[in-house]
C-alpha cells in the first residue's frame, strides 16, 4: 500500500518548509496558529484539515491538489522566486 494522504501533506510541508527555508514558526504565522499546532500537525498528531490545506497552498502559490500529490510536485509547482534550495534537494532532505 501507498503513502496516506495525510502522510503526502505532512511530507509536503516539509518539503515546502525546507525549499522556501521557512521554519514552523513561520507558517504557523500564516495559519494564525502557535508553532506548536503546526509541530502537532507535522507529526500527526493532528491532522491537517481542509481549511489548513488551501491555506498552505495559497501562501506557497501553488493548487492544494499538488500539496496533496506529494512533496515532488508541491516543490515543483513553487515559484522559482520563492525557492531557497532546488527542488532535489529538499526532497533528498525529507526523505532523511
């Protein structure tokens, strides 16, 4: 069997964190949330909801259908001003 969908979105923010080089912090900003929602979240704690979702889509420009398709095509689908790192590299560092 596959990876979840909510293990694609977990492993999709990490990915997008780790491409743009923002922190939890950081996005917790944007969702209106503390960090540690976000680190819960992050760990599955608490899933990430709908609302969540398009929210984190909207701030990285890209389709929540591409945070939902997984780490590869969430980095790719990012504007190329707003990557700090390639797109392999991020991966590389995810699947650590």
């Amino acid at each position: 069997m596959g990876v979840s969908l909510e293990e694609r979105v977990r492993l999709s923010v990490a990915a997008l964190l780790q491409v743009t080089g923002e922190s939890q912090a950081d996005l917790a900003r944007v969702l209106g949330v503390a960090q540690a929602q976000v680190s819960r979240r992050q760990s599955g704690t608490v899933a990430w909801s709908l609302a969540d979702c398009e929210a984190v889509a909207a701030h990285y420009g890209i389709d929540v259908l591409d945070l939902f398709a997984g780490p590869t095509r969430a980095c790719d689908r990012v504007p190329a001003g707003r990557r700090r790192v390639t797109v392999r590299a991020a991966s590389r560092a995810v699947a650590r």
